[in-house]
C-alpha cells in the first residue's frame, strides 16, 4: 500500500506540464457507494467487493461566457452526459480503486472562436478519472488520491491535453444508522487557463453533505459542492462554480441493486457547473463474479 501511495504521488508530481485547457466537466459523480453524487463517503468496501454505477445527467448550459456582466455566448449548452464508474475493493477497506468515464451524448457546442453563433450537436469522449481510497483514520478519515487521464475532445471542452491530478480528504460524522454528515476537502493540481478575463489554475476542491438514511432501502440527501482558484480563493465570481444537489436512493430487493434518482441547481454556474441537472441512475454492487454479497 505504500509503494501504490508512492506510486501515485509520483504520478501527480509529474503532471506539471505546458499551458492548460479547461473541462467543462467540474463535479463529477463519485464511484463508492455514496449516499451522495459528488462526495466521497468513508466507508470501504471488504475485500473483492465491487460496486458499478451509471448516470444520465441531463444538464442545462455549463460554459457561458459573459461580455458586460451579460451572456455573450454559451460555448456548451445544454447536454446529455452519461458517466459510467466501477470500484474495487483490493485489499478490503485498506485500498480501493475506482475509475469512471464521461461520455456525451447530445452536447450543443458553440465555437467561441469562430465569430459565429452556429450550434453544433457534438457526441464526445470526455477525460477518465482513476482514484485510490485510502482509510487514514478507519469511520472517521479516508483519503482519496486522483488522476485525471487526458484523452476527452478538449477541443470542445470536453476535456484537457494534459495529465492532472490531486486528492480529496474525506471524513464523516455519523448518529448510529439514521444521520450522517460528510465533508470533502482537497487540492487539484492543474495547469492554468486563461480566456477574457477568467483564469482557472490549482484549485481547491470541497464539499459538505447530510443523509438521512430512512431504513436499509431509502437514503435521501443533500450536498453542496464548489472549488475555487489555490493563489485566490474566493476571487472573481466565475472562477468560483458550485453547486447544491438532492439525491435519493431507492435499493432494490434483494439488495445488489440501487435506483438513484437527483437534481441540482448552480449556485454560481456557467463555468462548469451547469445552471440545472437532472441526474437518474443505476447501481450494482457484488463480490467476485457474483452480484449481490
């Protein structure tokens, strides 16, 4: 576990590279089995235990830019975004692995460049994410390094030229099976982006969360998640997306299933956040080549 950790350290370190591109794709839906869409739980999966997920994300515009404190274009508008995850217990909960892929569906592009307000219908790959869990302090802190694998269609924005990566700190506290409250925090080390007067650059990364967890078949909670600019925090209003979400979790009998079912609404949006999302998705969990524990 030390030489993954090593490992992964190194990869991050190494991900310095030539100017960046920006991803419209900014809160993602997490791979374990989180009561929430963007917030990493504690929890750790036992040893071969798997859990597989897929969700529709029906978004409104999620890259504006703004002449005048107006909307001079929408360079992403509204989409349809499916992202499909697997995580894999290795060593029990002592380290876990997890990756996801985005793909976009139906995504209205506008070329910022091109002078003209024509609207392209595009089908895209965006970037791949690859994560550890790792528990620092068992139920209490789990850390969760990342890395952000670089062959999305950045130029649509669907995606960057380069390798990034960092890692979120995941604790919780919980009241016996009923209530439970989560936080986020972390660092993500990319490269800068600079267009108008926007300037994305490292960024830190947090959320905060509650579930209710109502019974072994119900889950409802909320979220709020948002990352500013590293040298500025809480700076210019665009370079500081963020998002509240609803989610509920229906599991199904027997219980190697799960019904997700969430919307969210851009508190500051149009910098990848989109102004509103639908989310509906499905969840299996197993254990080796069987579904279901």
């Amino acid at each position: 576990m030390k030489f993954s950790l090593w490992l992964w350290g190194i990869l991050i370190t190494s991900s310095v590279l030539e100017a960046g591109d920006f991803d419209v794709l900014v809160n993602r839906p997490v791979t374990d089995r989180s009561p929430y869409m963007g917030l990493w739980e504690v929890r750790g999966l036992t040893q071969n235990e798997w859990y597989a997920t897929t969700s529709l994300h029906a978004q409104a515009a999620s890259y504006r830019v703004l002449q005048n404190g107006r909307v001079d274009s929408e360079i992403i508008g509204r989409s349809m975004v499916q992202f499909v995850g697997f995580h894999y217990g290795i060593l029990g909960p002592r380290l876990e692995v997890g990756f996801q892929q985005p793909i976009g569906l139906d995504v209205a592009f506008q070329d910022p460049q091109s002078g003209t307000a024509r609207i392209q219908d595009k089908t895209l790959a965006g970037d791949g994410r690859l994560n550890l869990k790792v528990p620092l302090v068992p139920g209490r802190v789990t850390l969760v390094p990342f890395m952000m694998l670089p062959w999305g269609q950045s130029r649509y924005y669907f995606g960057t030229k380069e390798v990034s990566g960092g890692f979120l700190t995941a604790f919780e506290s919980q009241y016996r099976n009923i209530f439970k409250i989560t936080g986020n925090l972390g660092l993500h080390f990319r490269e800068s982006y600079q267009f108008r007067d926007m300037n994305i650059a490292h960024q830190i990364v947090y959320g905060v969360g509650m579930a209710w967890m109502t019974g072994r078949l119900f889950t409802l909670s909320s979220e709020f998640l948002g990352r500013t600019n590293f040298e500025s925090p809480f700076g210019k209003k665009k370079e500081n997306p963020c998002e509240v979400l609803l989610n509920m979790h229906l599991r199904g009998r027997p219980q190697w299933w799960e019904l997700r079912l969430g919307g969210g609404y851009g508190v500051i949006y149009g910098a990848g956040v989109p102004e509103y999302r639908m989310i509906l998705g499905l969840a299996f969990r197993g254990e080796g080549f069987k579904l279901g524990l």
